[in-house]
C-alpha cells in the first residue's frame, strides 16, 4: 500500500513509526505543520526511542511556533541518548 501512495491506509493497518514518518513529511512539504506534528507524534508513540523521529518532531514543533514543546523534546532525546550506547 505505501508503495502505491496510500500511505494512511498502510499507516492503518501497520501503524509504525516507519509508516507514519512519510506521512509527517507530506504533511511539512504541503506546509501542515500542525499535522506533520501530529504524525511525528504518533510515529514517536510508535517507537520513542527513534532518534530521527525526535529530532524531526522536535524541529516540527519548533516550525510550528512550539518553542517550549521543541526544547522538551530536544532534552528527551538528549537524556535518552546520553552515556554509553545502549543506555
């Protein structure tokens, strides 16, 4: 299904953070911020210890006007990847 472009379906029946990630990028490249947020969340929910996911949502947060929901993010996912890998 994501690979023939239906990707809310594909998202629906696997809900991962490899499913909801493209949808969050469609959503900043038609300039949703509030929804590319949105996904990001989800694919954070999905799998929260995925470095590219809060790094993205914490850069969408911060397009979208959320400083303070962009540094909370940022301090999770410095505390989460501090120290010796795999800590």
């Amino acid at each position: 299904l994501a690979a023939a472009g239906k990707l809310e379906e594909a998202a629906r029946i696997e809900p991962t953070a490899r499913r909801f990630f493209p949808l969050a990028r469609r959503a900043e490249a038609r300039g949703d911020a509030a929804g590319a947020v949105s996904w990001f969340e989800k694919a954070r929910a999905a799998d929260p210890n995925a470095l590219q996911t809060l790094r993205a949502l914490a850069e969408a947060r911060e397009r979208a006007g959320d400083r303070a929901g962009a540094k909370a993010v940022w301090e999770d996912l410095v505390r989460r990847h501090e120290g010796l890998p795999g800590q």
